[in-house]
C-alpha cells in the first residue's frame, strides 16, 4: 500500500468526526478545508445561505495559480444522509479487511480527502486549480445550485466526487418530482351515491400514467444507460381519513429520472393529458399538479479530455449512471464535467459504509495527475 495513506486516513478521520448530516451546519467542515487550503496558497470565497429549516450553510470557493476560469475543479458535497443512532462507530474510522468505515467515508468524504490532498500539493501552476465543496447535495443539490445563480465556481474541466469505483461517469439521468392531489368528495362509506372517492380516483389517474411509463416513455431511449428509458416511480401516497369516510382528498408523489437528451418537462406534460382526458371522462374530476423539482441530467462526450484522461489514469472505460450528481450544475458554469470517485454508491447511504484503503490511493493519485496535466507545473 502506498505510503501516501496514513496522511490520507488521518484526513479522512477527521472528515467523518465532523457530523455534516444535511440537517446541520456544514461550516466546521469547510473552516477545515478552507485553513488547509488557504496555508497552501488557495484564494478562497463564502457563499453563505440559510437552508428552509434556518440552518446556515457555506459553499467553498478556492482557487490557487492565477485569476480568471479555472481550468480544473476539483468538486465534493460535504453533507451526508443520517445514520442509525444504532451505529456508534458512524464518526469514527474504523478499519477492517482494509476498509474505512464511517457515515461519508464514500459518500463523499473519502473523495474530498483526495482532493486536498492532490491540490495542497500542487506547485508552480500555469493554469488555475479550484476546489468546490457545497453544502446539501443530498436534500436537492442546493448548494451546487446556488452556485449556479451567482456564477461561481467558472471552470474549464470539472471532476465531481461521487462513489464511482473510480469509474469515470460521463453522464447522468435528471432527478425530477411532481406532486399530484386528487380531489374527491367525503361522505359516508355506506352510501357511495353521497361522495366521489379521491382514492379510487387517483387509482385511475396511476392506472394511466403507468400505462404512459411503460409505453410512450420508453420509446425515447438512450442506449448509453441502463435502463435506456426515462423511469417513473410514485413512492408515496396518502389518502383518506377513515375506513368508513370515503376519502375526500388523495395526494401521491411521481418521480422520474429523465434520459440527458429528454426534456424534463416532458412528464408533466404527460401528466396533463391524463387529468385532461379524465376530466373529459369525468366532468366532476378534479386534480391539481404541482412540479417540484427540474433536475436535468448531463451527457458529457466521451471523447471530452477531462473523460479521456480519466479513462487512462484509471484504467476504467467511462459509463453513465441513473442518480443524480452536481455535474449538470458544473456544466452550466461552462465545465466539461465527469464524476469520479473512490468506494461504491451501493454501499452508501447504510449503515456500514466503506470505502476501501486501496480506492483512496488510487484516487489520490489520478486526481494529482489530473492537477498536473490541465494545470500544470511552469
């Protein structure tokens, strides 16, 4: 094992001590990074913002080697998912089988601890180097999209730390929600004739849209992904306030994943011409839509460099995955965008979560070499 780890473990430990659960402040994470980064020479700015709960949290912006457009960004979400208060050991580094186990030892901590440690040893650039940690990449990649609203954050090429097997990821599906409320009339079960059921109503309006998921939705594919279609799922519904009340009200939540070349307005639209024909059907009918979330997906060339480069320090030929990740954020700043990482998104999010000792090497190394190749020594 390289002789780079114990400095690589020793961060890391200290990342996943910090409890950076998007529900609290991130900021001791990024005072952290940024008193690293700042002693290494990076220039570094704050966006501050306060999430819906009044929680404030801070995007880090820092970059070493000139002004003007980085040419790499080195990209991290510092939040995490909850852990089980069952899991003592969460923000401890714990070793095993060379494993590193702790909430965000992959997800994305283990990633952010290679990125430090291929930027602070960065010299004598040509071009400039930036690193960007944002806050709640898991409640909706927030951070990333304030980012976005403000303009920083400007970089040539981008590799965004995900759990990837140091795979390069060249492009992602969209993550999109809509929330739909059917409305019904309430009466008493044993006289049917004196309401309208919302739940036998939303029954028909899901019969519907699963008939579209499976048919008019998979005829635009994209072979790159697997599946090579736009998913529909509706995880949640709720209804009703007794078994003997007929339900006056029926709310469910559709989610769907679109394919990079599709509009994330296409769905919505398909769930228009549902309610249109039921109210057609129905005259009574009535369903209120409400789009909650946009996120559209990215398709970065295989041929771009920064996936090239990857492919070769890797040895691992670029894919495409179905989560969502802040590369279409990093896109719209102006990047060529690939994710990469070390550890497995399967063994994210649970309790138990690793990232193999080997993995951060490995990691460390490739980044460093991409500092070295678009920024260059002088």
């Amino acid at each position: 094992m390289s002789d780079t780890l114990p400095a690589l473990r020793a961060t890391l430990s200290e990342l996943v001590a910090m409890d950076t659960t998007s529900a609290r402040p991130n900021a001791p994470l990024v005072d952290y990074a940024q008193a690293k980064l700042e002693a290494a020479g990076f220039t570094a700015e704050r966006q501050r913002y306060t999430d819906d709960a009044g929680v404030e949290k801070v995007n880090l912006v820092a970059v070493k080697g000139g002004t003007g457009r980085a040419e790499l960004a080195l990209v991290g979400h510092t939040d995490c998912v909850p852990y089980d208060p069952e899991w003592k050991d969460a923000l401890r580094l714990t070793e095993k089988d060379g494993k590193l186990y702790a909430r965000g030892a992959c997800d994305t901590k283990g990633f952010i601890a290679c990125a430090l440690h291929a930027a602070l040893k960065a010299e004598r650039l040509r071009a400039p180097l930036m690193v960007v940690l944002t806050a709640d990449e898991e409640v909706g990649l927030v951070g990333a999209k304030k980012l976005v609203q403000a303009g920083l954050g400007r970089a040539r090429h981008a590799i965004v730390g995900e759990p990837t097997r140091l795979t390069p990821v060249r492009a992602n599906k969209g993550y999109c929600l809509a929330e739909v409320e059917v409305l019904g009339k309430e009466g008493h079960s044993a006289y049917p004739e004196s309401g309208a059921s919302a739940i036998f109503r939303a029954g028909r309006f899901l019969h519907r849209l699963e008939h579209l998921a499976t048919t008019v939705l998979r005829d635009d594919r994209d072979e790159g992904f697997q599946p090579p279609f736009t998913t529909v799922n509706v995880g949640v519904i709720q209804g009703g306030k007794a078994k003997n009340i007929i339900p006056g009200a029926c709310r469910f939540i559709v989610e769907w994943r679109p394919i990079p070349g599709q509009p994330p307005e296409r769905v919505p639209q398909l769930l228009e011409s549902i309610r249109q024909e039921l109210v057609k059907d129905e005259p009574a009918f009535e369903a209120h839509i409400r789009v909650v979330r946009t996120d559209r997906g990215v398709n970065t060339s295989a041929d771009a460099e920064v996936v090239r480069f990857l492919a070769e320090a890797s040895g691992n030929e670029p894919t495409t995955v179905s989560f969502g990740t802040e590369a279409p954020q990093m896109t719209e700043l102006g990047a060529e965008a690939v994710v990469f990482g070390p550890g497995d998104i399967k063994v994210a999010h649970q309790t138990g979560e690793y990232v193999p000792m080997e993995d951060l090497v490995r990691c460390e190394a490739a980044l460093a070499r991409a500092v070295a190749h678009f920024c260059g020594a002088r």
